[in-house]
C-alpha cells in the first residue's frame, strides 16, 4: 500500500541493503547503455588504478530510489533526488541506504540519506531526496 | 587548461526520446526494483496511474541521451581522461509511461573553477508529448587539472 504522505513524521525512516552481485555493472551497462571500460572491463579497471570495475554511480543512486519508493509504495511520490559520488562501489560491496525524515509539512517531506558500504564508508555523499503527493 | 566560464548557458539538443516498456523494465531489473507498478500490467491497473510507469531514474536514459553531444564538444574541449560523474540532481513532475515522448532540452547551467579541478553542470529539462515537464536532471562532472 502506498504510504499516505501526510502521515509521515520527522524521525520517520528505514534501512535497506542492496548487494552488487558479479554481473551487476554489465546489466547496467545494458539497461542504461552506459559501457565506460570502468565499468565492465576488469583489466581496463586495474590499469586505471580501480582494482577492476566499479559500478556505475548512478546504479548505486538507483539502489537509492528503489529503497525511497519501496518506503512510500509509489514511486510517483518521489519528487527530488540528488548525490555526490564520493567513494568508487566494487562488485561484491554491500550497500545500505539509512534515511530519515528531517522535514515534513504533510504534503512533502524531506529525507537525508546515508549510503554506506559494508566497511561503513559513504559512497554517496550529500544525498537527500523529496517526497510528495 | 580551466574550463571558460562563458560556456555558462549554451545550449545543447533538443533531443526526443520513446519510451518502450521492455526497455522501462530491463532498467528496473538492472538496479534490482521489480515493482510491480513497472513491471506488472494487472497490478497497474488497479493504481491510480491505471497503467505501468517507468522507474523515475530511467530519467538518465532518456536525458542522458544530452551528455554526448556536449562531451564531444569541440569548443568546450573538455578533458575527458580526466572527467568523472561527480553529483547528480533530479525533479520528478510527473510520472513516465511506456509510449511517452520526451523531449530534453540542455543547457550549461554552472561552471566552477576550482584549484584542482572545475566543475561543469549540465542539466536537461524533459518535456513529454503533451508539453508538460516531467524531469529536470541536472549532471555535474568534476574535471581534474592535469599536474
């Protein structure tokens, strides 16, 4: 059910985990049609200084914006999102999206997320997001 | 060599972009959101949307179609061995279906000249068939000065 904006408090939140299985950057090079040799071409990765590939930035905010619609249940409810990419995510790495209500009038409410991987470093940084009717 | 600050408003597309629901779902599969508002026909039927939506991301798809044109620019002359995606912005107006036609309009919005590197916003409005604005996506790239 879609959750009903109005009712959503500060200090409102949720915690999400999203793991970057082996072949995620090559799904997403597909989808997205983004196929930087970061991305999908380990050796390229290596000679860069990368230690293989990493995933694409904007696949990492997309892990964001599944966790937002699946808090409010309507992805129409997401009105604003935005990011800095500040750490590069390997395959393997396990992200958690933390976020928390820190403003909200009953017709939007605003959340500011941490996005962390498993050793607790932000790979995301400055990332907040809307939500409204 | 530092990114002239007055590139600040050119303009680059427009550029039209149709929506396909198979290609809308091979997205929402690849950042691992199989909601059934994307993905289910008979669930979406019974939304308020009446029908299935594509996921508010796949913005950098269709908007995203913009940042060739202006990496390749040859007066910009942007160092692209040095470029990274550094942040990225959107504003969702309204939801996207499959069969829409968008339409994205870019422009420099913001160059930044810093000691280490400069940064430069291109941000793209998408307008659907009907004329409404259903996304502004804004793209910062960090640009580092070679030593």
């Amino acid at each position: 059910m879609a959750k009903n904006i109005k009712d959503i408090k500060v200090g409102d939140g949720y915690t999400a985990k999203e793991e970057v299985d082996k072949y995620r950057t090559i799904y997403y090079a597909g989808a997205s049609g983004d196929f930087n040799p970061i991305h999908i071409d380990p050796e390229f990765g290596q000679m860069v200084g990368l230690g293989g590939v990493i995933l694409h930035g904007l696949c990492t905010l997309g892990f964001a914006a599944k966790s937002i619609t699946d808090w409010t249940g309507d992805p129409g409810a997401l009105k604003k999102l935005k990011c800095r990419f500040a750490k590069p995510v390997h395959l393997g790495d396990v992200i958690t999206t933390a976020a928390q209500v820190t403003a909200a009038n009953g017709s939007r409410a605003t959340l500011e997320i941490k996005v962390t991987n498993q050793d607790g470093v932000d790979v995301l940084t400055m990332v907040s997001a809307e939500v409204g009717e | 060599m530092a990114v002239d600050k007055k590139f600040i408003g050119k303009k680059y597309g427009p550029m039209t972009y149709e929506i396909g629901w198979e290609k809308g779902k091979e997205y929402a599969r690849a950042i691992k959101n199989e909601d059934p508002h994307y993905m289910d026909k008979e669930f979406a039927k019974s939304t308020k949307y009446g029908g299935v939506i594509i996921p508010p991301t796949f913005a950098v798809v269709y908007s995203g179609h913009l940042c060739m044109p202006f990496f390749m620019d040859p007066e910009l002359k942007l160092d692209l061995m040095m470029l990274v995606h550094g942040e990225q912005a959107f504003e969702f107006f309204d939801v996207i279906r499959p069969g829409d036609v968008i339409t994205t309009a870019g422009v420099i919005s913001n160059i930044e000249n810093k000691e280490k590197l400069d940064t430069v916003s291109l941000e793209g409005t998408s307008t659907n068939q009907h004329g409404k604005v259903v996304c502004k996506a804004t793209y910062t790239f960090a640009i580092r000065k070679r030593a």
